[in-house]
C-alpha cells in the first residue's frame, strides 16, 4: 500500500476518464485520502463527453450532498412528456405537478460540459491531481496479468499505481484492448445524435408554460425512427433546448436512414417544429449509448482494476437512466479501494469481488435485472412498437375524437377493425405478453 | 431527403491534428457491406465513396462516437484510435 516513503510518482489509484463515473470515483477516493491520479483525454474535463442531459439529484447526492449550493444545474423537471408519434400527430401522457417544485427538487437538466467542468473542480478541491489531454493507451500488467498502471500518448510515459478505475466511457478501448471486455455489439448500443438550439429565456418559458427555473422534457417514440428500434427527446435548459434522437447501430448498419435525416425529421415534426421556432445551433453532437443491459455486462473487476459507468454498460434504456449509474457504480468501486486500503489488504481479484455485491444490492443491477428482457422484446417487436402502434394509436384517438355523424358504436368498429387489419389480435397478444414478460 | 450535417459541423468546435488521422480505412477494392454502409450511418459523414468506388474517410470532422469501429468489427475493414490527448471534438456543451 501506498504511504509517505514511496516515490512520487507512484499513486494509490488511477482513474482512466473524467466523466460522472470516474469523477465520482476520484472525488471519493481523494476525500478518503488516497493519493488519486485522474487522466483525461480532452482538453478540459467534459469536452469528450455527451449526454442529454438529466441529473438524478439522488445519485450526486450521496456524493455531494449540498451539489446544489454551486452546481450549474440548468432546469428543474416539473413535467415530463411521453409521446407516440406518428408523421402528423402525437398519443402522449403528460405528468406535471406543483410538487416538483420542491426544495430539493429530483430531477434537473443540465449541460454537461459546464457541469463535468464542476464536478471536476470538486475532485481537485478533494485532492485529486487531474491531468487532461493525456489519453492512456494501454494497462501496464505484470506477467501474472495483475494491472499496475497505465501508459500514456504522452510519449509513450507510463504511470504506476495499485489499482486502476476504467472510467472510459461507453468507447472502453483501454479495457477492451487489454482483453478484459469484448468489443460492443450493434444490437446492444444505440447511436444518438444531439443538437444545442439556444432560445432566450422568456422565449422557452412561454413556449412550455414555465417560470423560474422550472422545466419540461419530452420522450418520444414512434414512426420518426422508420421502425428501428430508437427514441427522441427534447429536453428544455434554461436558454436552450437539447433536442436529439437515438437507435440501434445495428437498426441503422442494416437501414436506410442517416442520423441527422432521423434528427431533421424529429425537429421538423409538426409537434416539435414551434417549439424550436428561431432557435440558434451552436452544436452538433454524436454519442452511443450502451443499451444490452443485465446480459450484456461485462467483466468488472480482477487483479488490480474495477470498471465503472458506461464501460460497464449500466445504462437503463427503460428509464433513460446512465449517469445515476455510472455515480452509484463510481462511488461503490471508491469505497470497497478505499475500505481494502485502510485494511491492508490487497486490490486482488478475490478481493474486490465484492464490487459486484455491492452493485447488485444496490439499484444498479436490481433495475438492470430487472429489464433484462427488455432488448431482446425490443428487437423482436421492433416493426410494430416503433411504426405500427404508434399508427395505429393515432388512428384510434383521430376516429374517437372526431365528430362526424358516426355514431359511437361504428366508431368502435371502425377501431376494431383497423387494429385487426394492420396487427392481428394473436399478434397484439403476443406482443402484451412478451412485453409483460420482459417488464416483470 | 438531403439533409447537410456539414453545414451544422461548423458550429463545432475541433482541434485537428494535422497529419495524424486517427481513424484510417485499411486498402480495399471493393468495399465491404459494412464500410459501404459508413457513408450513411456516420453522424459526421466523415467516408464518402471516391471515384474508383472505394470508401475514403476524412476525420476532422468525427464526432468519436465509435460507431464506425463497431460496425466494422467483423470486416476489420478501419483502424480506430482515440485522437491524441487535447485533439479531435471539443465539445462546448456537450
């Protein structure tokens, strides 16, 4: 273990990226007073990194319980959107309530390169030493396999410490490269592309019904992914909206449509399109998202090295939840090192075995057990959930709302039918169970 | 529908590395199904087909999602690195 005698070079840990996970991690492990060395390929923390975005103010609070006296949140969430499109129209539930507007509210947009610039600072200010635009090229093992450290692109240096924290983000080529997880599969990473719209203030509050700094975000699915398996989202900041759309890469290796003529439809819908009316893109974004949940999990633990956040796939695509995992899973990992160091014991595999234990007690793994089924339902319904029930849904709300000197009975008829038409009713069947099946 | 992403690219913000492209297309004559599909899945529209029917690919645009060195696992059809540390995207927002 490390103590004052050993040279300075020689950390007690290395984190490898500088997002939620690895700075949940160093920050932990710096307050608990390890000597912690942060590497971070961009040119300042958060300049690589992409995301929606929503904090979960539960998961940073375990963190940073008073994250909220200097954080850069930018709206908190009073009302959220769910919506079924098809080309002309919208089904949506809309939940909006006053006790959102809460003290310490639950859920808030924010932009993650002032907010990764932050939280940066906080694990500085804990003692960390961070060093961007180092990008580490590969583990230092020993012959046995065990990690001791990393080697870097700045000429090739190599950096020594007892243990190592893989928080490299969805990409992991540092883990996959040293053979310790498996290159991503199409089918279980969504590609989403994001745009920045800027709006002035009083501009996006009248357009969503706003004040203060409430905000809204809206989920969409439907036909505007042409069937692949994908969704949309317009999330309201406080002068910009993001707005964005993801599938699977393997939908769209094998598809006809290019992202941004997805993301040019979504702006473009008449239920979207008055809402960025005027706006200003100031950035064009691409990010994948790790979407195989429970079964795609790799590896996350041996000798010398644990993987945190999104190389560890903990995203539930479900909920559209990432970065409350990748916190929750870089806080576990810095507590169990920094538990193991206070009793001398060593970083072996053995060891830090207990990772997986923690995360699996913790809502991590329970909700990623949980959907499980949930890619797999996706991808075998993929035609109807994204394109014919979206249709359909819409049809049914167009006929019923209509009037039209029908009388209501026929109008029931009318939706009977057309749902038998275009998805017979075993297949409808079908489809419930499978969905039950997986949700449960 | 032809919709440009170049046009919204340049309100990017990039360092380039001039000379040292961090993803390179292995030498092909015919592309593969997998790298011919690049020149419509990438987010950047980074490849693009040449004259001679082969798949060129310019990466100062690259966004670095990685979705191009997934979909060409099995072809091994590029060569994907990380841009040199402080290089590449700069995302403002992110």
């Amino acid at each position: 273990m490390a103590s004052a005698q050993q040279p300075n070079d020689k950390f007690d840990v290395i984190v490898i990226g500088a997002g939620p996970s690895g700075n949940a991690a160093a920050y932990v492990l710096a307050r608990g007073g390890l000597r912690v060395l942060q590497l971070e390929r961009g040119e300042y923390p958060g300049s690589k990194n992409v995301q929606g975005a929503i904090l979960y103010a539960n998961a940073l609070e375990q963190i940073i319980p008073d994250f909220r006296d200097d954080a850069p949140l930018e709206r908190h969430v009073i009302e959220q959107r769910i919506w079924m499109l098809d080309d002309k129209s919208y089904v949506g539930m809309n939940y909006r309530s006053e006790d959102f507007n809460e003290e310490r509210p639950n859920r808030y947009t924010i932009i993650r390169a002032p907010f990764d610039k932050w939280f940066s600072r906080k694990v500085r200010d804990a003692g960390a030493t961070i060093v961007c635009e180092t990008t580490v090229t590969e583990l230092i093992r020993t012959e046995a396999g065990r990690v001791i450290g990393v080697r870097t692109d700045r000429d090739g240096a190599v950096v020594l410490a007892d243990m190592v924290i893989m928080a490299e983000g969805v990409n992991g080529l540092v883990g996959q490269r040293s053979g310790l997880r498996p290159e991503l599969k199409p089918d279980s990473v969504a590609l989403a592309v994001k745009e920045m719209h800027f709006l002035p203030r009083e501009t996006i509050d009248a357009r969503f019904n706003l004040k203060g700094a409430e905000g809204v975000v809206i989920e969409a699915m439907g036909t505007v992914t042409d069937g692949m398996v994908g969704t949309a989202f317009l999330y309201t900041n406080q002068e910009s909206i993001s707005v964005g759309i993801g599938c699977l890469v393997s939908d769209f290796k094998t598809g006809t449509a290019a992202p941004y003529e997805l993301l040019h439809r979504f702006k473009t819908h008449p239920a979207i399109a008055p809402l960025l009316e005027g706006a200003e893109v100031k950035e064009y974004a691409a990010h994948l998202i790790p979407e195989g949940g429970y079964n795609s999990i790799p590896q996350l633990y041996g000798d010398g090295w644990l993987i945190v956040g999104d190389a560890g796939q903990f995203v539930n695509a479900v909920h559209r939840e990432g970065s409350n995992m990748a916190m929750t899973s870089g806080r576990l990992a810095a507590e169990l090192v920094i538990k193991l160091h206070r009793m001398r014991e060593p970083f072996s595999s053995e060891n830090l075995a207990e990772y997986h234990t923690m995360l699996k007690n913790s809502f991590v793994m329970k909700d990623l057990k949980k959907y499980k089924g949930i890619p797999g339902f996706l991808h075998s319904s993929s035609k109807h959930v994204f394109g014919t029930y979206p249709r359909l849904l819409s049809q049914a709300a167009q006929t019923w709302f209509r009037v039209d000197g029908a009388d209501k009975r026929e109008k029931e008829r009318q939706i009977v039918s057309m749902m038998r038409k275009d998805r017979s009713f075993s297949g409808l069947i079908s489809d419930a169970f499978k969905l039950v099946r997986a949700w449960r | 529908m032809t919709i440009k992403v170049e046009d919204t690219l340049f309100s990017n913000r990039y360092v380039v590395d001039s000379g040292r492209a961090h993803i390179k297309v292995k030498p092909h004559t015919i592309p593969s199904p997998a790298l011919l599909a690049l020149t419509r899945v990438c987010p950047a529209h980074c490849y693009e087909l040449n004259d001679r029917g082969q798949v060129e690919v310019i990466a100062d645009g690259c966004l670095e999602c990685g979705t191009c060195r997934i979909i060409c696992q099995d072809s091994q059809d590029i060569e994907w690195n990380y841009p040199r540390g402080g290089f590449g995207v700069l995302f403002k927002f992110g």
